[in-house]
C-alpha cells in the first residue's frame, strides 16, 4: 500500500498537466480525540506553516478543512481532482495548487 501512495504523491507531484501541485500534505485525525497530525511532501513544503501538529480539524487552515469535508464523502481510494484522496479512515492527502504561469 506504501508504494502505491507513493506512486500517487510522485505522479501528481511530477504531473505535466495544467495544475502544478507544488505540495501534497498528509492529514491524519485520530478517532480517539480528534487530535491532528499534518506533514508536507513537495517543493514549498520548507515554508509550509501549516505543518505540525493540531488539536482537532476545526484548528486546521480553512482550505485543508474544506477538502477534508469534501473526502470525508468518498470511498477511500477515490480521488478528486485538485481536492486530494484519503487512504483510509482518517488518512487524507489534500492538494496544494498553484495555477500554471505563461
């Protein structure tokens, strides 16, 4: 399955179509308390503040929230374009775009 993700998050990463996604980060929400953990995989990630770790979605940025509302509506495994996928229960990787300059 680790190989798989990845394959994703490289293929999007590396994608030539009209989207570039600059980062793609992983958002795991523990179902005992909510609590949150986000990294970033991607070429801003080194500037990324929104990396760490959270008290609940509700604290997330509100774009990471939107999209999790979004997947949280999906099979695991389904992905949505310029939204992200989730892997399983809890497991989302959202898309950071930018659009295409020239």
């Amino acid at each position: 399955m680790l190989v798989t993700i990845l394959e994703m998050v490289c293929s999007m990463l590396l994608s030539n179509n009209s989207t570039i996604y600059n980062s793609i980060y992983r958002v795991s929400v523990r179902n005992d308390d909510g609590y949150v953990n986000v990294i970033c995989l991607g070429t801003k990630c080194i500037d990324s503040n929104e990396v760490g770790c959270y008290a609940s979605v509700s604290d997330l940025p509100e774009w990471m929230q939107d999209r999790i509302a979004v997947l949280s509506m999906v099979k695991p495994d389904d992905r949505i374009r310029n939204v992200g996928w989730k892997t399983e229960e809890g497991i989302f990787w959202l898309t950071n775009i930018q659009p295409k300059m020239g």
